[in-house]
C-alpha cells in the first residue's frame, strides 16, 4: 500500500498554529507524508500572537499545542517547504490537500492568491464522489481559499458543496472583545469588512442548505456529501477535523 500524501498549503506568516499544528501531528500519527508550500518556499512561520504573551494566555494556543508546533516548525518538511509558485508545480501527487485558518493580515497571501486559486480548481475535481481519490480540508479563513477560487462556469468551487466556516457570532465577538489592545486584528480584511460567514454564503447555491452552523463550543465538523471534502469552524475543532480527515483519506487510498 502507498503512503498517502499530504500537503498543508500556507502562506508565509500569520496562520492559526492550533489550526495548522495539530492536523499535521494527526497526519504523521497516522503514517501519511505530510509536505508543506509556501509562495516561494519560504519556512512559513504561524502568528506570534497566539503564541506568546497575552494573546496566547488569553486566546492562543494550549502548551500542549505549543510543543507539537515546536515539533512541527523543526520538521524537515517545514524547513524546507516546496513553492507553489514554481513553473509546473502540481497538486496531483497528493492525496489530501489541508487549509489551515489564521486571523492575521498576512494570510491574505493564499487567500487572494490566483495561483493556488488555479491550483486547487484543477484539484478539486477529483475529490468528487462516488469514487474520487483526492480529499480537501479546510478549517475557518482556510475555507476562504476554497471559496475564492473558481470553476470554468465562474463558480466558486464549493458553489455544491456543504460547509462551515468561523461563525459570524464568533468573529464579532473576538473582534469587539479585544478591540482595545489588538485593534482591527480579528478582521484580517480591516474593520467594517465582511464576517467571513457571509463571504462563504455568498459562494453556496443554497446557503440556508449548505451552510452548516453550530454556535456550541463542542466541536462541529462537516462532511460533504458529494465531495471528500471536509470543513471545520475554529481551533476548538482542530483534533476532530482531523480524525475524520485521516479516516476520510485511508478510505480513499
């Protein structure tokens, strides 16, 4: 049997280390390859907020989580990550292509990026069911990536797909919580901009059917019927998203 293959896409600086640590520990746990990309193989690195000082005590990353990150950021695969900028880079060798989240500004870089939009349009495809040998994971801004790239119709990729994203709730609350001394932080497009619940709406053929919401702090993950494709909604999610991902991927492999 080969070893599946992952790759966790990300952009240089600003991801959610719980959001990108603990799937990457699952993934190995579980015997798969696990590869990171960057824009141009740039060592991506996750937000220093979440990791030190007050916004990791009050907000951040558990010690526990802080260890696997450490772990993780020494990897080889992370020290020298692949560029998914290159001439001829390709998603095609991977059997599971993961999205980690992030708050911070500099995450825009996936986000906005037409080429990880192209990317993942050629990808996508072969997720779908019955019988597709690929598998997507997206959790909280990482569901942003999925829902700005689009198909050949100008579509959004998950325009038939169920999801979930960061709930609105969520985000308003994190942002007016810590205003005062992390100013426009919790809205990684500024403040006023859209809650990212309404931007992944917007993309969905029928939201008030695809869109899937818990408020509960217990963790809520969605799996799509029609595609391997699997979404979560914030950190609190992380190590059951990625328990169903690692069974979702040995399913198909």
């Amino acid at each position: 049997m080969t070893t599946p293959k992952v790759l966790i896409l990300m952009a240089d600086y600003g991801h959610d280390p719980t959001e990108t640590a603990v799937p990457y520990t699952a993934f190995k746990n579980a015997g798969f390859e696990v590869q990171f990309a960057t824009e141009n193989g740039k060592s991506p690195e996750c937000d220093k907020v979440l990791l030190k000082g007050l916004g990791q005590k009050l907000l951040g990353a558990k010690r526990s989580v802080i260890r696997e990150y450490n772990t993780m950021v020494e990897s080889e695969a992370c020290q020298h990550p692949l560029a998914w900028s290159a001439p001829g880079f390709s998603l095609d060798q991977f059997a599971l292509v993961f999205l980690p989240g992030g708050h911070d500004k500099a995450v825009k870089q996936i986000l906005d990026s037409p080429t990880v939009h192209e990317l993942l349009a050629a990808f996508f495809p072969g997720t779908r069911r019955p019988g597709g040998l690929k598998a997507v994971g997206a959790i909280c801004h990482g569901v942003l990536v999925l829902a700005n790239a689009k198909q050949a119709d100008g579509k959004s990729l998950l325009s038939e797909c169920s999801t979930t994203t960061l709930p609105a709730r969520f985000e308003q609350l994190a942002f007016w919580g810590t205003r005062m001394f992390l100013g426009d932080y919790y809205k990684t497009y500024g403040a006023g901009s859209e809650d990212v619940e309404d931007t992944i709406k917007a993309c969905l053929n029928e939201p008030d059917k695809q869109y899937k919401c818990s408020l509960q702090l217990s963790p809520f993950v969605v799996e799509d019927e029609h595609y391997n494709y699997i979404s979560a909604r914030f950190p609190g999610d992380a190590e059951e998203m990625s328990k169903k991902l690692v069974d979702l991927v040995k399913s198909i492999s």
